[in-house]
C-alpha cells in the first residue's frame, strides 16, 4: 500500500502548481454569481488559490488530469443553474429536482454521475415546548458527484457549508480520495446535526413530561400533538437517509473508494442510532397524549361525583319542602308546636350525614 504523502510535503506541492497556475494566467480573479456560494479547486486536498468561475474550474482541472471542483450553489433558478449543468453534464430530471426541492432522502446514479439528497433540520430555540409554534425547521442540500467534481445545492436558511469547508480547507489529507470525501463529510455534517437536534429535542420531551403530571398542569393534547408533528418532520427527514446510506457503504458506485465506504458505514449506523431515538420520542409523545386524554377523563368523573353528591344533599330539604308543602288538611306534623324546628333540624343532620359520607368517599 503507497505511503500517505505528508501534510507539509502536500503543501508544499500545492504551491507549487498554484505558482505555475499563476505563470500561466491559469487562475483569474472572477466574481461569482451571487447564488454561488463559493468555487474552489482542490489538487492532493489542498485547495488552489484563487477565484474561479465553475468553467474555468473543470477546464483546469481536467487540463490537468488530476483534482477536483467544489461548487457550493444557494437556491439557484432553472436558469442560473442551467449554464453548470451543461458545462458538467448533469442529467435533467437531477437538475429539475434539485430547482425545486421537496425531496425526499435519496440516492440515484445517472451515468457517471450521483446525484445524492438530504433533509437538513434545525432546531428553533423557544420558551417552552408547549407553546412554541415552530420547534424544527426544515431545510434540503442536494449534491451531485462525479469523478473530478462535485456540486452541492442547498435550500433552505440554515445547515450553510461555510463552516465545513474551512475545516476540510484546513485539513487536505481528508480530501485525498476526492469527491467521495466530501459527500462522506457533508453526510456526517447532516447527521451531526441530527444528534444535536435530537439531544435538545429529548430535553424538551422530559419538560413537557414533568408538566404533563404536574398537579395544576395546563398542557392540552392538542399542545402534544403539535410537538409530535415537529417530531415526525425530524423523522421524515432522517429515517429515509438510512438507504442511501447503507448502499454507498456496500459498493453501490465505484466512484465510492473502499477506504471512504468504511467511513459511510459509520454515518449510516448513527443516522439508524437517531432513528432509533426519533421512534422511541413519538412513541413517548403518544403515551403522553394518552396520559392527557386520561387524565381529563378522570377529572370529569370526579366533577361528576361532586355533581352528584351535592345534588344528593340538596335533594333532601327539596324532598322535605316538597311534602310538607302539600295542601292536605290532614297532617299531624303540622299541627305540632315543635314541628317546624323538628323538620329543620331533621334536615340539617341528613344533608350533615350525607356531607360526611361523601367526604370520605372522597367525592366532595
């Protein structure tokens, strides 16, 4: 197996060429489009100095048959992405699909070239969980690879690459197997995010928990279920990258090196460990519901004793009231000289009885 090059021996090549790029009036100062992002050429890793238009790029590139491309485009239209699109070969329906976004997590091959979706999630910072309105928000990065480029399309106001490629800048050995090293970082950047995500995601489950069973809780169900919607969008977009995933691990394209499809195979057993986690929330998420709904039912069954009981007390004086309030000339208990106090006090001790009784039954 060839030794690894060193990383000041690497430098100290890059240099060099960028240094005959210069000679040769190569490398151009170009000002890119605003939704090109950045454009840069990378040879053994390292990136070339420079700006460059993505024709240039290629050109030079395959002039000299070694390096690659890296186009970063930000929600570019049919046509200013069209112009890339011819210049590199990429096939319509990846382009249509990449233009309108709306995808789903997916891998697919058109020629000698992959054309690669992820689902991009960030997590919306927020009070409390059961009063925010938006706890997940969605984005989309799609990249198209062949063997001497790749170009990544992104949607969306967050999961921005800038960041990633300063650190791959900084460190070209990472960048020695090409454009499979980058889609291999881009697929751990977005699963980085997943975890981060779901981690903050689990907090805001065991809050909502603990108000769930508080005693004077004011969570509703309709509360839950919101928060699960925003659940099942970090599902939607993390459960159907486990394919693609996997197939790049297994040798799907040569363009995938064996050495970068170890590196795949541990990006696919997070993203099913997040998986994993993101079924167990909704599983949760539905117990709480159901926790909700019970206890609702349970307080209206303890209204209703407590309707029940004082209707109860109530009933007797109405009942007493009721008979000696009858206009019948025949009735003993009237003619009494303790009648009337009789009859109060007999009500008082029964409506008493009764007060008792259901107080230890514990329904008043």
């Amino acid at each position: 197996m060839p030794a690894i090059p060193s990383l000041g021996s690497l430098r100290g090549r890059a240099n060099g060429r960028a240094r005959d790029l210069r000679r040769r009036g190569g490398s151009r100062e170009v000002t890119p489009p605003t939704y090109v992002v950045d454009c840069g050429v990378y040879v053994d890793g390292v990136r070339q100095p420079g700006e460059w238009s993505h024709a240039d790029a290629i050109a030079e590139v395959r002039s000299r048959g070694e390096g690659f491309v890296w186009i970063g485009l930000h929600e570019p239209t049919e046509e200013q992405i069209q112009g890339i699109a011819d210049t590199f070969g990429l096939h319509e329906l990846a382009v249509e699909d990449a233009v309108h976004a709306h995808q789903r997590p997916k891998l697919e091959r058109y020629d000698d070239t992959l054309f690669m979706v992820f689902r991009t999630v960030r997590y919306v910072e927020h009070d409390s969980p059961t009063t925010a309105n938006e706890i997940v928000e969605s984005g989309e990065l799609m990249a198209f690879v062949g063997s001497d480029f790749i170009i990544t399309v992104r949607h969306g106001n967050h999961a921005g690459l800038t960041h990633l490629r300063r650190e791959l800048d900084a460190d070209p050995e990472r960048l020695l197997h090409g454009p499979a090293s980058v889609l291999h970082a881009i697929a751990d950047h977005v699963v980085d995010h997943f975890l981060n995500v779901t981690e903050r995601i689990e907090d805001d489950i065991d809050e909502m928990e603990t108000e769930v069973f508080a005693p004077r809780t004011r969570v509703t169900s309709e509360q839950i279920y919101l928060f699960k919607r925003e659940v099942l969008e970090l599902r939607r977009a993390v459960l159907p990258l486990a394919t693609p995933l996997r197939r790049l691990a297994e040798g799907y394209t040569r363009m995938i090196p064996e050495e970068v499809r170890s590196y795949f195979r541990n990006v696919h057993d997070h993203v099913i460990t997040v998986s994993d986690r993101v079924a167990a929330f909704d599983e949760l998420l539905t117990t709480l519901v159901d926790a909700t709904l019970g206890k609702i039912t349970l307080q209206l069954n303890s209204d209703m004793r407590k309707i029940t009981s004082w209707a109860a007390i109530i009933a007797v004086p109405t009942a007493i009231a009721g008979i000696y309030g009858m206009n019948f000339e025949y009735m003993p208990e009237v003619q009494l000289r303790y009648g009337y106090p009789a009859v109060i006090v007999v009500i008082l001790v029964i409506c008493l009885v009764l007060y008792r009784v259901f107080r230890k039954k514990k329904w008043l």
